[in-house]
C-alpha cells in the first residue's frame, strides 16, 4: 500500500513504553501509519499542526494539559479533527467531557487490537465509535441530574478534604449556604454522605484527585 493511501495517526500518552508499543501494533497493518508521538496535551496540539494527521489516539490524563483541554484546542483550530480518547478512565463524566470537547471515539485501554483498529479505521472515514458500554454509561450521564458550577467547586473542595468551614472561606460564602450546597450534592448524586459523595464523584470522573 503507498504511503499517501495510509491513516496516518498521532498518538498522545504519557507513558513511553506503552505508546510505542500501541504504535509498534498498529504500523504491522499495511493501511496504518504513526507519524508522531506526544508525551501531553501541549505536544499534541504542536504535532497536530505539524502533522494534521488523519486520527489522533488521546490519553485522558497526562501532564502539562489534559486531553479533553488539547481536543477542545485542535477542534477550536482544525475543525474536521478526528480523535479518539483511549484511556483507562470509563467514569460517565470523563465520557461526556471528552465528547463535549469533540472527540469522535471513545475506548478503553483494556480493548482487544482488533477493536482499536475498527475504531480508528471507523473514525477515518468520519464515522463516531462509541462502544456499547460507553454508550450506555453516557446515556446514563444524559438523565442524571447536572450540578451546578457552584455546587462542582464544593464538591471539589470536599475531594480535596476540607470541611464545611474551609469551603466557606475559600468560596467567601456562608457555612449555611455551603450546607445548601452539599444537602443538594448528595441528592443529585444519590447518595448519603460526604464520602460516599467524593467516592461516587471520583468513580464517574466528575472530580480528580
């Protein structure tokens, strides 16, 4: 197959021995090539535009700048980017953001070689991959209750472990209003204290410690 008929593909890990293992499986196929590598979100986007491949592979968590930030930046400047989130995070939120932010694939690292080249063979031509499982799990992110940007800072700052007076003061709001906030927290969550909250709001990517 000649070079100019092949997917050219970026991938985008933080971790060395992983990546160039991934890139080492897909350049066996003939109709795929890797034509760089980035350590993080801020090499990403250098490459993207050096390269403009045709799918880029994207980690979730990395230093420097996380995916979802880099795919919402390429997206913003290369409209018809094509990328696929390929991470070890399925938390409903993660899902959502990376989406929202204008990924077209979603998988987990844990996939068999065969899916991750259906996906990316998929995303080429312009199709979405969302895998049964992810979809399910955004689904359920779509009918459940949305916090509010209040309401995601107190839960924040709960995950970080402050306690009510804490948040008060690093919010500059009163510890009644932050009591407000939490009561409304554990319902939206559906849950019944603070901990359960910080454990249910790490398990669905909605805070990362």
């Amino acid at each position: 197959m000649s070079p100019s008929s092949q997917i050219r593909v970026l991938l985008a890990d933080d971790h060395p021995v992983l990546r160039q293992g991934l890139a080492m499986l897909v350049e066996c196929e003939p109709d795929i090539t890797v034509i760089g590598q980035a350590n993080n979100g801020k090499e990403a986007i250098a490459l993207f535009r050096q390269h403009q491949p045709d799918v880029t592979l994207m980690d979730l968590r990395m230093p420097e700048m996380n995916g979802v930030e880099a795919i919402a930046a390429i997206r913003a400047e290369f409209a018809q980017a094509r990328i696929i989130v390929l991470t070890t995070y399925d938390g409903d939120e993660d899902i959502h953001r990376a989406l929202r932010a204008g990924a077209k694939g979603y998988l987990l690292k844990g996939a068999q070689l065969d899916e991750l080249l259906n996906a990316i063979r998929t995303v080429h031509r312009n199709q979405p991959y969302i895998p049964p499982l992810v979809g399910a799990k955004l689904a359920e992110r779509m009918n459940s209750p949305e916090l509010s940007d209040r309401e995601l800072e107190v839960l924040r700052l709960m995950a970080e472990g402050q306690n009510n007076s804490q948040i008060s003061t690093d919010l500059i709001i009163a510890e009644s209003t932050v009591r407000f906030h939490i009561n409304n927290i554990l319902s939206k969550l559906g849950v019944s204290d603070r901990t359960q909250a910080v454990i249910a709001a790490i398990n669905r990517g909605i805070v990362h410690l």
